[in-house]
C-alpha cells in the first residue's frame, strides 16, 4: 500500500470518537488523551498515540496510562504488534504505575494544623502555636516524655492559625533541615572512625531520588528528607557513602566494606526504595 494512502487510513482509523478505535466496552486502563485501545495480556488497554518524527516505536508507561510514539509513516498494525510483543511488561508497569501514584496520593502531606508526618519514623503532629517564636528556632518538638502514651509526639511551630500551607511547609521544612545537619553530623563522626575515613564538609541536598554523594576530597552529600527514615535506614547512607572514601565504586569489595558497619545494609537498603516516603 502507498504510504501516503497508509498515512490517511491511519488518521481516520485513530480518531478517538472512532468505533473502531474505542469500542464501547469497559477498559481496565484508560489514558486522558486516549486515540487507540488494544487488549493487551487479557487486558483493555486505551493509550494515547502520538506521531513523531523518529526511527522506532517508543512507549511510556506514566501515571495516566500508556503513551505511545511512532514514526508518522508506520501502518497501526506495526504498532499493535509492537505493543503485542511488550503486552506483558506494559500491563505489569501499568499496574507498578497506579499502585505507586496511590501510595503518594496517599502520603502528600497536607500543610496545615494537626497534620501528622513521619520523622525519624515515628509521627510527629503539627501543632501551631503563635505565642512563641521557640528562641528564633521557629519550631519546637515536644519531648518524649510529655507526649500522650500512643499519641504522636508535638512539634509546635510559631505561627498563627492563619498561616498558609505555604509558610507551615517552610517553617517545618527549615526545622527539618536543621534537625538533619545535626544528625547526618553525629553520624559521619560515628562511622567514620569505625570505616578508617575522614570526611570534610556536609551539605545537604534535596534531589528527587538521590540519597547521597561523597567527593574523593572527603565532602559528603546528603538528602535532608532522610529524617523521614527511621535511624538504621539513616545510618546506612552514611555509612553508605562514608566507604565511597575507601571504594569509589559499588564492587562487592565496596559492599563488603559497608558490611563491616551495618550488617544489614541489604534490608535498610530496600526500605529506601519503599514509596512510604511522604510527598511535598
């Protein structure tokens, strides 16, 4: 078939109002922008069809559903096929997708008084109370000792009830990253005696999935979101990227210099993949 005949055979039979293209039956996935379904591992599929300018066909799997990209002049029955051939993949990253996009809709903490959130993986409750200013530090978190039994601890912020989710995010996020400092600080001087190390600067960083870095020169890196973890979790980092001063690669001499410190490191190590973390 002439290719430009293909072409406009493809623009009909993709349309989204198309019979064809979206048969009135129910669908397990549906992206917003959907122009194509297809059944996929048993499953009804409806994914969005973008023509590109490209070589090959590309598919991403995303938290509204299935995108596809193909060359402007590849017949739909290539990228059916194609489809076909990932069928399985796609329907378990599609479901991987969803079931993680819930678990952080879940998490998304909400700015505002009587918000509870994970610290050192315990709750600790947002109380605001604009009578204080906690000696400049603009927070402070009740002691353990004054905390409901079962209840989560208090961290009273100096601001009023009329504050916006906005300068409540701020002021925790800034007690936060000072609680941080000082402990990733306390915890590189524990292990680094104990790894034959020594590190030079600490700075903090806020990257998307990153946890951590170290320098050759001793300078560590680290995410301030780690106080979210409970502490064994924090003392692998630190441990973590204080034997990146002894191995700067992850053979198994690395890991085994890591071992010495935290022995389990394997299991601390797959709760940071855990999606638990909340969002902002």
């Amino acid at each position: 078939m002439h290719p430009l005949l293909r072409y406009t055979l493809d623009l009909f039979e993709s349309r989204p109002d198309s019979p064809e293209a979206l048969e009135p039956t129910t669908r397990n996935w549906v992206h917003p922008q959907a122009t194509r379904q297809v059944r996929l591992d048993g499953v009804m599929v409806s994914y969005a069809l973008i023509r590109a300018k490209r070589r090959s066909i590309g598919m991403v799997v995303g938290h509204e559903g299935l995108s596809v990209r193909a060359p402007r002049w590849t017949p739909l029955y290539e990228v059916d096929a194609a489809l076909q051939e990932k069928a399985r993949w796609i329907v378990r990253k599609l479901h991987e997708t969803h079931e993680r996009h819930v678990r952080q809709s879940e998490t998304h903490i909400h700015w505002q008084d009587g918000t509870v959130f994970p610290f050192l993986g315990e709750s600790l409750r947002i109380v605001l109370d604009p009578a204080h200013n906690f000696d400049g530090a603009g927070a402070h978190m009740e002691t353990a000792d004054s905390a409901v039994a079962g209840a989560p601890r208090v961290l009273r912020v100096g601001l009023s009830q009329a504050a916006t989710p906005a300068q409540i995010r701020d002021g925790v996020q800034a007690w936060l990253m000072r609680q941080a400092k000082d402990l990733f600080a306390e915890r590189l001087d524990h292990f680094a005696p104990l790894l034959g190390v020594r590190w030079t600067r600490l700075s903090l960083s806020n990257a998307g999935t990153r946890w951590g870095s170290a320098g050759a020169d001793g300078a560590i890196r680290l995410n301030w979101r780690l106080v979210h973890f409970r502490p064994a979790v924090i003392d692998y980092v630190v441990a973590h990227e204080l034997s990146h001063l002894r191995v700067m690669d992850h053979s198994p001499r690395f890991w085994d210099t890591v071992r010495t410190v935290v022995p389990d490191y394997a299991e601390l190590r797959g709760q940071l993949k855990d999606d638990g973390l909340p969002t902002w």
